[in-house]
C-alpha cells in the first residue's frame, strides 16, 4: 500500500484539529468524533492543549483512503510554537494549508505558504468554516490568488455558505491556470477543445510537484466537502511505495514523553525494528558531528502498533536516547537552513526547588530543543530561551502539572549576539607563571567571520604538534567560551586559530588545555573588540491606501524603516526593517490603527548593531 506523510498547518483558530479530527473519523480511524471545544480530539493528548483548545506538539496519527496510508502530522498554529511546525516540514510528502473562510488569509498563513513553496512541499488548501457567518467566497478566492498564490486550481465552490445549509459543488480545473504550467493544456486551451481527461491529468501531475495548489472549500464540523479533500489527498499529493531492503536513513522530528520515551523518526529509506542497532549523527554543543549508536528496544508504527516500520514510514522508537534532528544511519550530517525566525527572547526562571526545576525544563526541552535551557547568573536559576508570551504560559503550566513544579519567570528580554570588531591576538607559554598554573603553550587569533558563518575553528599552528585530545580540548572549550562575550551575549560570526601550541610529556593533560585556553581567549577578545548587535524583523505590512500616512508614521516611531510603498487599487504595500524589540509592540497598536484591516507578515531578518549604549546581558534579569 502507497505511503504519505502528510502535514496539517494553519493560522490559529483556521480550525486545523477540527479537520484532522474529521478525516480521521470519516476514514474510520476513530468511532466518536472529538471536538475542541470539549477537550476530546484524538490529536490533542495534553491536557493542557484540551484546556486552552490549542495544539502545542506536533501528533501523528494515521488513516487510509483509497489505496493509500496517509500519516498525519496536525501542527501548532500558534506562532509561538513554529518550531515544531519547522520540524514537521521538514519531513512531509505534502500538505494541506487549512484557512478560515470567515477570516480568510491571516498572517500567519502567508508565512506558512512562503516556507512551503520555498521547502517545495505539495500542498493543498483547504478553505474550512463554510457553514460560518460571514463565510465569503469569490472575494475571498481572489484575496487567496492575491496574498498566497495566482496558481490556485478551485476543485469545488460553496453554496448557501454562511449558514447552516452550507454545501459544495465539484468545479472542473481551471485550464487557464493549468496552462501556465502545461505546454499541454496551453495548446488545447489555445485550440479552444480543452480535453477534460487532460486537464485531471494534468493537474495531477503539477498538484504532486507543487507546482499548482489544489483548493477545496469545506466544513471540519459538518463534514461538507471532505470526501472531495480524502479523494484530492490520495490522488492530488504525492505517496510511495515501501521498497525493501536498503540502508537505514532516516530523521528524527520530535521526542515524546509518557510512559516510555519514544523519538519520531521518518524512515525515507530502510526499515527498523525492535532490537535493531542504529548509528545515528548529531552536532554537540560545539557544533561538531559526532556519532553514536544504540540497540531499539521498541518500534511502534504512527499507528502505535509495535511492528517493523518500511521506508516512507514514521517510527516511534524506543531505547536509544536520540534527540531531535539526529540523522539515522548516517556518519554525517548536512547543515539544514532554518526557514523559520529563531527564538529572539529569554527568561530567567526560578522555583523553590531548583532540582525538580532542572528536571522539568530538561525534558520539556528534549521535546523542543530550541528553548535552550542553561544555567542562569544566581544560584539554581535557569534561562531559557522564549518565541513569546503563550509559549512562556505554556512552559509555566507543563511545569505546574507534569512536575509539580511552580515556576517563577522574569519579564522577558530580546536576546542580542556579539560580532567581533577587529582581529585580536592573545599567546600565553607554559613558563609565562611562576608556578606554572597550566602546562600548556596556546596561541589564538580572533577576527571577523562571513555572516552567518558560526563560529569556526582554524588551525595555523604545526600539525601534529599536540595530541588529539589536547587539540579536542581546546577546540571545544573555545565555542563553549563564545558563548558569552565581553558584554556576556554569545560571539557569532568569527574565525578563531590556534596560532601556537607546546606541552610538557607527560606532565600535561587535557585539562591544562581547557583552563588556559578561556584565559587566552578572552584577552584576544578584549584585544579585538566585540559589537552588541540587536534583532531584526523584515516585515511586509498591508493597508488601505488612505490608512497609509498614518501607519508609516507609527512604524518610524518604532524605528522602524520603510522602503518606498507600492500603491495599487486602494491598497498598499509597504516592506519595512524594525527591531525584533520593537516588532511586537507595533503589532499591537497595528489592528487599532487600521481597524483591524492592516495584515502585518514577518521574518527573521538577521541582527544590526545597537545604537548608543549596548546593552549587557551580565546584568540579571529583573522580576
């Protein structure tokens, strides 16, 4: 039987669980139907995501239409947890795009068809909430082909929406659309006989290369328009078929925790079972690929049955300790780009039992990496790294519930990196102290690197001149020493070298070279000079024409800079680079100024240096 890994992404509220619960049910995976509202949606398995309606983790579930084994992976819709919708993307076959047809394109729906088209994962829309008041249709189809894409294929249209009566009727493919695409369908659109049986053809093929979008109207609640989508997903989305044999390849998207630790895995080529071996690579926290390997003591399917999991399969796999993003049977691992904004805020987090603090964060964090938990400046605090304020809630909650743990957080603070200014240089030998404190010679030269280039480490000093563990030592005490820079910010973006080198056999160890070498460090650093440099967010702002003076002027007081608006039927469009500090604000006062007609999208957009004076992240957080 085919194979298809398939993502559900959406806007908040578009009504994304509502439909994964619906196809689950209409395909006959479930027997009740759950509703968010109640708390009772299959894919929903947190209390707290039945509680506050929201998902929070990635779930995966599974059912069959047609020929077809579809795994469905439903995902947060709540920007602050984009993280775990980055993950997903990263392994689907194709996916459905759910909007609200009463709110249309949101936001965040812009963003998610951005990062789809550019990750080139085949993708459906499906326009839910037809039965709704204020349910639009034409309006809101040519906002679709406008804001998200002019390559939209309507495979039905609604009537009598925006009431109870609410239905669908199938549209045949637009073959203008189509002919874009298809030197096929543009020559039989041009001769004026257009071949239906060509046009369904057709479209299935661009459908499943992504390079047109299938669009189906819709309601989750009362199921109008899903066997049309059921159809679409089997025949419109691309699927594969298990091959046997092969080598094990595989990555690993997200961890669960309940009574047993599983990683989730999605297989592309191999299989794995219960008792296999698995080498897997990783990057440490210095950066490097290392490798390990371990023994499965379980495989579960997405079903949650335990069997053996073919290529195109996602495995839930138990006792080994992998960790997302680990790389299955590999020795390497290739650099992935982020498409998504990296977290730019942290906290400060406390409780009256620093243990079970610890505790708590350490495995919401082997879920979701990214929150980055380290040690704070007091005693038993902790830092972890936020997307923003429902995150942060959230994190509070898991650790009430799950631990037991009542956790204080302090305001949180934009998170800044340090860039070095000029080239700095630093050599200490071994007879420089009398006593000799380290036994060890270390040379290094600190410059500017490319940007987004890391933190790289060089060597000019003679090969061969130290043991490799000495050589280890230094290499990864240097990216632990970057961590904080001279105004206690992470150092980005520079070329360190070992320009020196020289030890005592066999006096010295390994850990002569790791206290010395923070020593040299920071005196080439303090040589060199850093710059505090800020977030930034590159945004592109919709508004009416009229609202535009006004709008322009609020986003310069939040220092924001504009590019030269584009004017084009009452409406504007204005891209624009505002500090990440500032971003959330400004989207704030946003719906007020505009009354609720602007539509702000946003991206990471790299950091700039701080005017005046810099701030220093050695300064505790405040509560």
């Amino acid at each position: 039987m085919r194979m298809l890994n398939l993502g559900i992404v959406a806007h908040v509220d578009a009504g994304k669980t509502s439909l994964t619960e619906r196809l689950l049910f209409e395909s006959g995976s479930i027997r009740r139907l759950g509703s968010v509202d109640d708390g009772s949606t299959t894919t929903d398995g947190m209390e707290l995501e039945r509680r506050r309606g929201i998902t929070i983790r990635s779930a995966v579930a599974a059912f069959t239409t047609a020929d077809c084994r579809v795994h469905l992976i439903d995902t947060p819709g709540h920007t602050d947890f984009v993280a775990e919708v980055e993950r997903a993307l990263g392994v689907l076959d194709g996916a459905i795009l759910v909007l609200s047809a009463v709110e249309g394109v949101q936001a965040h729906t812009r963003v998610l068809m951005r990062t789809l088209r550019a990750m080139g994962v085949p993708t459906i829309l499906f326009v839910n909430k037809i039965d709704r008041v204020g349910a639009r249709h034409t309006e809101l189809l040519a906002d679709i082909r406008r804001l998200l894409s002019d390559s939209v294929v309507p495979l039905n249209r609604p009537t009598d929406f925006g009431t109870r009566n609410a239905d669908v009727v199938d549209v045949a493919p637009d073959a203008e659309v189509l002919a874009e695409h298809s030197e096929a369908v543009l020559e039989s659109y041009v001769d004026g006989e257009i071949d239906t049986t060509l046009l369904v053809k057709e479209l299935r093929s661009l459908s499943r290369a992504g390079l047109v979008y299938p669009a189906f109207f819709g309601s989750a609640i009362t199921g109008v328009g899903i066997t049309a989508l059921r159809k679409g997903i089997a025949e419109l989305l691309p699927s594969t078929e298990p091959a046997p044999g092969g080598e094990l390849d595989g990555v690993v998207f997200a961890v669960e925790h309940g009574r047993q630790r599983f990683a989730v895995a999605r297989l592309f080529s191999g299989s794995l079972a219960a008792r296999d071996e698995v080498t897997f690579a990783r990057r440490n926290e210095s950066g490097a690929v290392v490798v390990g390997s371990g023994v499965t003591t379980a495989v579960l399917d997405a079903s949650g049955e335990r069997t053996t999991v073919p290529a195109g399969g996602i495995a839930r796999i138990g006792g080994i300790a992998l960790r997302v993003g680990d790389r299955l049977g590999s020795t390497t691992l290739s650099p992935t780009p982020a498409r998504f904004r990296p977290p730019t805020l942290e906290t400060v987090v406390t409780a009256e039992n620093p243990t079970a603090l610890f505790t708590g964060l350490s495995q919401l964090a082997d879920q979701d990496p990214l929150i980055n938990v380290r040690r704070g400046q007091s005693p038993g605090s902790l830092v972890v790294s936020l997307y923003g304020d429902v995150q942060r809630e959230v994190i509070a909650s898991r650790l009430a519930e799950e631990f037991g743990v009542e956790a204080e957080f302090s305001a949180p603070r934009v998170v800044c990196v340090e860039r070095v200014g000029a080239t700095g240089r630093a050599l200490q030998s071994m007879g420089d102290t009398s006593p000799v404190l380290h036994w060890a010679t270390i040379g290094l030269r600190i410059e500017p690197g490319a940007s987004n280039s890391g933190v790289l480490f060089r060597l000019e000093a003679e090969r061969g001149s130290l043991p490799a563990a000495f050589m280890t030592a230094i290499e990864e005490t240097v990216h632990a020493t970057l961590r904080e820079g001279i105004f206690g910010w992470q150092v980005v973006d520079c070329v360190v070298t070992l320009t020196h080198t020289g030890y005592a056999s066999p006096i010295s160890t390994a850990a002569d070279f790791r206290g010395l070498t923070p020593i040299v460090l920071a005196k080439a650093l303090e040589e060199a000079g850093t710059v505090v440099c800020e977030p930034l967010d590159e945004v592109e702002l919709e508004v009416p024409e009229k609202l535009l003076s006004a709008v322009l002027t609020t986003l310069i007081r939040h220092d924001g800079l504009p590019e030269t608006p584009l004017v084009r039927n009452g409406s504007a469009t204005v891209e624009a680079v505002i500090p990440s500090a500032r971003l959330r604000e400004f989207h704030r006062v946003l719906p007020g100024l505009t009354g609720g007609a602007g539509v702000l999208t946003s991206r990471f957009g790299g950091h700039r240096p701080v005017t005046g004076e810099p701030p220093t992240r050695t300064v505790p957080l405040t509560h």
